[in-house]
C-alpha cells in the first residue's frame, strides 16, 4: 500500500499523550475540550507528516472529492460508535484546510441500535443521524429493509461511503465463563457476537458504495473469529488492517483494550501517475 496509513484516507487515531491536557474549565463544556483535544491532534499529525505524505494526503482527499463530491456519507451501527461522527466532524475542518473546499462536509446518514433507551441516548447527545433503524440482524434477514424509527416509513438501508460497528462482545467477553466454548461463534455466526458480526460482514458487502469501515470488539475476540472475519473481508475485495489498541496511548485516562479492524475497499486500484512523480491510489466502489 506503500505507507503505514491509506493513501485516500488520512488515519485520525493520532496518539496524544499526556502533554496535551490542560485544564479543561479554560475551555468551557467537556464536549468543547474534547473538540479541542481531537483538532489539536489532527493538526499536529498533520504538521508532522512527511512532505512527500503531506502531498499524498492531499492529492488523495482532492481525488475523493473530484470521485465522489464534497460529501462523505456514514453509517453507525450500534450506540457508542456515533463517536466517529464526532472526530469526522471536528476532522472535517482539518480536510477543509488541506484542500481548500470549504464545501466538505459529512453527513450522517444513519444509526442502527436495538435497544430504546441507547437510541435516545444517541439524539440527547446530540448526534442527528437522518435515518433511525433498531435491530441489524433484522435487518439483514429483511434484505437490508425495516422501518425507520424517525419517519415510521419502511425503507432501505442507505447508501454510504464509509461507517463503523462495534458489534456485540457478550459471547467472548472475558466476563463471560462460557467464552472460551465461543472460539468459533464468529464463522459459526453463533450467539450475540456471531449473529452480529455476520450482519455488519453482509452489509459491507452489500452496500455498493462502501469505502471504508471500522469494525470493534474486545480484546478476547480470538484469532479465529478475527481470521474469519479478514478473510471474508478480502474475498469482498477489503484490505483489512487489524491492531490491538489501548485507550491509554491515545490520551484517555484509563485502560481499554481492544481489537480493531480497519476495512478499505479496493476492488479497482488504479495506480496513477501524478505530478512530482508521485503515485496517487484511486479507490473506486
């Protein structure tokens, strides 16, 4: 892929350390500080990068914009991963800058959450995803159809660019003492955390227009369940990376760790020949 980050996509994951805390009173609400703390990082990663990477990052989200407009649709599954909507969104103005189209922006397209009480709790913080659904496994079984719990219509799934999923963890949590009878749930789609997972794999290959995703769970998903998961992936034409990443190292006050899953798809990569001789990748849905 030739560098340790997607060329199109620049990773926002930027470890903070201690150094940038401060005192948050100086900055009014927690939800403004934590603004502060994710654009402070965004743009500290982004002087710190390498001209040659500078220039790729900004060649690439130039591409993006000329491929598919000034928009970027997400999609959320689960209550928790909004959380992505809100570094887009704060990131969002870094892009802007980079590329110099003040008309970027992201929209987030929907959520879908199984409970009642999470999907209030989504809107009371804020979060104004345009489409509501409840269950993913229901969901899949209906084709990608259900009803939207904002409008009551019944519709589809839309379409977007990119999403995240942190999808049920009962079965292989370390709480759980039946885990380790749940090695497999995932290829067997067994369980909470297999009849998840199985829904967010269908719909990243079902939907056409899918560029990226993230996908989360605990620390003890276990190598064959990950293994299925990658490989399933690739066969639908995703580059999967998958680190182990703590809370800590990105500047949290606490220890959280947890299995990762970054999807790119990259079922047409042109290669280009740019200008200083640069390569450009085009990832095309």
């Amino acid at each position: 892929m030739g560098g340790p980050w997607v060329p199109w996509f620049p990773g926002f994951l930027v470890p903070l350390g201690p150094q940038v805390y401060g005192s948050p009173g100086s900055l009014g609400s927690a939800s403004s500080y934590s603004q502060d703390l994710l654009a402070d990082a965004a743009r500290r990663q982004h002087l710190g990068l390498s001209g040659d990477d500078r220039r790729q990052l900004t060649a690439s989200l130039g591409q993006y914009g000329h491929l598919f407009g000034d928009i970027m649709y997400i999609g959320t599954f689960f209550s928790g991963c909004e959380l992505f909507m809100h570094c887009l969104d704060v990131i969002t103005d870094i892009w802007r800058g980079i590329t110099g189209n003040a008309r970027f922006k992201v929209i987030h397209e929907f959520s879908v959450e199984v409970d009642d009480w999470k999907r209030d709790f989504v809107t009371d913080c804020g979060f104004k995803p345009k489409h509501q659904f409840c269950d993913a496994v229901k969901l899949m079984e209906n084709g990608w159809r259900g009803c939207c719990q904002r409008t009551g219509n019944t519709m589809l799934l839309p379409q977007v660019d990119g999403g995240a999923a942190g999808f049920e963890c009962d079965s292989v949590s370390a709480l759980n003492i039946k885990a380790m009878a749940n090695k497999e749930c995932v290829p067997k789609s067994d369980g909470k955390t297999g009849r998840t997972c199985e829904a967010i794999l269908k719909f990243m290959t079902w939907c056409r227009s899918l560029l990226w995703f993230f996908l989360e769970n605990v620390k003890t998903l276990g190598t064959k369940n990950l293994t299925h998961i990658i490989t399933v992936l690739n066969l639908a034409g995703f580059y999967v990376i998958s680190p182990m990443l703590s809370s800590e190292d990105y500047g949290a006050p606490c220890r959280r760790t947890r299995q990762w899953m970054f999807a790119i798809q990259v079922v047409r990569c042109h290669c280009m020949e740019g200008k200083n001789q640069q390569e450009v990748f085009l990832f095309v849905p």
